[in-house]
C-alpha cells in the first residue's frame, strides 16, 4: 500500500502513499498517537489532500470523517472528539501573523490544532510542530513527508515510525 | 406587522423592514446593506477578525437606514429577527449584542433565526409557494439539500462531505491564476468555453446519494494543470469543463430528492445561485421533469436581512419571543 522510501534520522520521515485511502490511514495513525496540545502543520497544494489526511487525524481522535468538512470559510472549526481538535485553514490569508487574528490561544492550548496552510504564518519557522508536507507524485498518489520540529514531536514522529514498521 | 430583521454572520452587516400579517407573505419595504469587500479584498477573502470588528462600526448607521428607508420609527416596530448562527462567531455576535439592546431597551420582542432557514425562506420575500418544496442551498459556505415541511420543519437530505461548492470555484479560479471572488469570473469564462474539452470526474458518495462532494474535482483540476495537454488548453475550455462538473454534481442530486419527494417546486438559493449556467441546466432539468424552478433574485440570494426578518416573523405573529439570554453560535444545526 505504501513504501518507506528515505529516512532523515530522527526529525524526518517520508511514505509514499498509493491513494486516499492510504493518505487516511496516515492520517488515522498519528491521529490515534495525539495526547493533547499538539501542534500538526499540514503543508502542500491545493487538491493534493490535506483535508483528506486530516479526516483521518479525526479518525484517529474518535470523530466521525464526515463531521470534517474544509474550514476554509468559517477558518476555525471546532470538533470533540477523544481530545478537542481545532481544524484552522489559512488559506484566504496571504501573510498572517500569530497576534493579528487570535490565533495564539487556538495554535498553543491543551486541545489538538491541525493548521492547513500553516506556512502562511509569519511565525512559521519559529514553532514547534510536526510538519505534514503532502506532494503530488501521480494522480492518486502522494508523497507524505513528516517533520518534527522541537522535542516533543521528536518523540510523536519515532512513534509514529514504529508504528508504521 | 412590521419586523427589522438583523443579518451579520459574515462580511455584510444587513438590515431590512418587513411588514407581514400571514407566515410568508411579506412586503420588503426596506432591504438594507454595508457590504466590507474593500475591507477584505486585499487578503483575498474574509478576514474573521476585520469583520466584526468593522461590523461594530456599520450595524447602528444599517439599521438606521433600514429605518429611514421604511419610513419608520424603532417605535413602529413590532419585533425584531436577528441571525444567531450559524457564521463567523465574532461577526454574529455583533448584530445578536446588538438586537439584544434594542429590544432590552424598548421592550420590542426579539427571536433568534438560523442563518439557513433564512435562505430556505427567501423565495417566499417574492413568491407565494407551498410547502412542502425541496430548497438547494448553494453558497461559499454551504451545499445542502433541505426539505422544507412547514414553518420551523425542515429536513437536512443531504450536504456536502468536504468543500462548499462555491469554495470550488473560489479555489479553482485561484488554481488558474484568475483572481476573487471566483464564481463570477468562472461564470463569465465559461459561456465561451467548450464544456466537454476536458474530462474531469463527476464524484457521487458512497451509500449517500444526496450528499455532495468537490474535493476530488478541485484536485481533478490541480492535476490537470500539471498535465502536459495544460499549455494547449485555452482558459475558457477549463473554465466551462470544470464548471459543468459541478453543475452536474448539483444538479443529479437534486432531480433524485425532487422525485424521492415528488417536489412540484424547487428552490435554487445561496450566492451560488447567481450562477448562470446551473440556474439554466437546474431549471430545464426541472422542466423536463415537469416541475418548477423557483430562485430568488439575486439581493435575496446573497446574504441579506429580510430573508432573516422573514424567518422570524412567523414565529413573532405567533406571539414568540426568545430570552435575552440566547447566544451565538457558529455550528448552529438547524
């Protein structure tokens, strides 16, 4: 279904995903790994799935898929699952910085933040994720790299390999 | 009676004046808006925070107006209807606070309306219709098919399981380099444009066949662009293509729940109903079917506060009124 294809020790992890489906099941992997307070940066083009992995994340924390819809409109939706999620979409923001929307309280609390277009924050580089970067490599399949930026994703992204091995 | 109706859930904050002595039949005599597209322009799309903020400064001078135009005094007012959800939670709570005042203050009955039933309801600011009908919802923040029963009886048939179908086309205008808002520029595009250039897919959800959804269309799209027959392909084929995929997506569903319900009438709502092309196919679908399409005009398709005095006012000339202590909310079910 899927093949690991290179490894950057520790901080980096990369699949290559045949479909959806598997794309989902990712997702539904590090979903169900989530304790609490952390910060997901999902990454990649318009089309190529994020909100896709992100219906999987839902999975992973007890909620329903369907109750996942693009957030794009409304920017933040909350949902209560296992553990509270925030599902923020940057998109219609070309350049946004973490004070000027309130952002701050949704991004760093005791519940699950998954930030669409998370490289649209002025802050970006400064903040501790796990980075979800998609890319197209065919029609159905997709390239999944996973990034831990600071300790505590270090830690969720080796757990996150071992469950995948 | 006459009831001021209140609308701010998103980027416009509206006021209107409508007087109605039977649920559904009313005279608009003031439909009034502050639009903010100046405001958000600049970020490509609404910016939660700007909007309510600004809809701080525009709600006192909307109504206001709605007033003057109408002819009235607040004490000729008979009760007031504002959108309590669902929307942009910052910018809902600016027209509910102040509803809530103006009725605290002069003792005006005040009910609390769902932004939605607001648009299943518009077609009746200017048709006499009978209920039950089958409404489309089509905006850049909703896709749902809704029977409606009665007053305060509808039935969710469906809705779409990932973007609204005017995102769609907001996303996918963006995808080709063509600006916002998206609808109108697709729209325009397409009418010179050959639809059945490209083949893009037509996604139906499994085991929910009233359900809708555009995702897989706007990655369809995404890879195309990609492909090597991209370059060879004028803007307008892609537009018209990608544009009669969706109205395909809208359109098959709605015929189905139109027959399941055996619906004489069909309501085509939302911002996306100023599409030209699904007003067109939606409407001969109808005919053909020997039903009718029914869609407002545009200022009631948008948002706009008489749909929302509308909604209220059936439940106002029942003698209804909601406590000052309902609240705002952005998921509100209806």
């Amino acid at each position: 279904m899927e093949t690991e294809v290179s490894t950057h020790p520790n901080t980096s992890f990369v699949i290559d995903s045949s479909s959806s489906r598997a794309t989902k099941m990712w997702g539904r992997r590090l979903g169900s790994l989530l304790e609490g307070g952390e910060l997901l940066a999902l990454i990649g083009e318009l089309g190529v799935g994020k909100t896709c992995f992100i219906k999987g994340i839902a999975l992973g924390l007890n909620l329903r898929e369907e109750d996942i819809l693009s957030p794009t409109f409304t920017m933040i939706q909350e949902h209560r699952g296992r553990l509270p999620l925030f599902h923020i979409d940057l998109y219609r923001l070309d350049r946004v910085g973490l004070d000027d929307l309130g952002l701050r309280e949704y991004l760093f609390s005791e519940s699950i933040a998954a930030v669409e277009w998370f490289e649209r924050l002025q802050e970006a580089s400064a903040i501790d994720r796990l980075s979800v970067k998609i890319s197209y490599t065919g029609a159905n399949s997709r390239r999944i790299e996973f990034t831990a930026v600071g300790e505590r994703y270090v830690s969720l992204l080796m757990r996150l390999r071992s469950r995948s091995a | 009676m006459i009831v001021l109706g209140i609308e701010s859930s998103c980027d416009d904050a509206a006021a209107a004046v409508i007087e109605t002595n039977r649920p559904g039949v009313a005279i608009v005599r003031a439909n009034a808006i502050a639009g903010q597209d100046d405001i958000h322009r600049p970020y490509g799309g609404v910016v939660p925070e700007l909007a309510s903020r600004n809809h701080i400064l525009t709600i006192e001078p909307v109504v206001q107006r709605a007033l003057a135009v109408a002819g009235c005094q607040l004490s000729d007012i008979d009760g007031i209807a504002v959108t309590r959800g669902p929307g942009l939670v910052g910018s809902l709570l600016v027209g509910l606070m102040y509803a809530k005042g103006l009725s605290q203050a002069t003792g005006i009955p005040l009910v609390g309306v769902n932004h939605l039933e607001g648009h299943l309801l518009a077609p009746l600011l200017e048709n006499e219709l009978t209920m039950p009908y089958l409404a489309l919802v089509v905006s850049g923040g909703h896709t749902a098919l809704f029977e409606v029963q009665a007053f305060g009886r509808y039935r969710r048939l469906g809705a779409t399981r990932d973007d609204a179908a005017g995102e769609a086309f907001d996303k996918v205008a963006k995808l080709m380099g063509l600006g916002y808002p998206g609808g109108k520029i697709i729209d325009e595009l397409a009418r010179r444009g050959n639809p059945k250039r490209i083949r893009l897919p037509r996604a139906r959800v499994k085991r929910a066949p009233l359900d809708f959804s555009f995702s897989g269309l706007k990655t369809a799209v995404a890879l195309f662009l990609r492909s090597e027959g991209a370059p060879s392909t004028s803007e307008s084929d892609l537009a018209a293509s990608f544009q009669e995929a969706v109205v395909d997506m809208l359109v098959r569903p709605t015929i189905a729940a139109a027959r399941e319900l055996d619906a004489e009438t069909i309501v085509l709502t939302g911002g996306v109903a100023a599409n030209s092309r699904l007003r067109e196919r939606l409407s001969a679908a109808a005919a053909a079917d020997g039903r009718r399409l029914v869609a407002p005009s545009f200022k009631y398709c948008t948002d706009n506060a008489a749909m929302i005095a509308i909604a209220g006012s059936y439940r106002l000339l029942r003698g209804e009124a909601d406590p000052l202590s309902i609240d705002a909310q952005a998921n509100l079910p209806l």
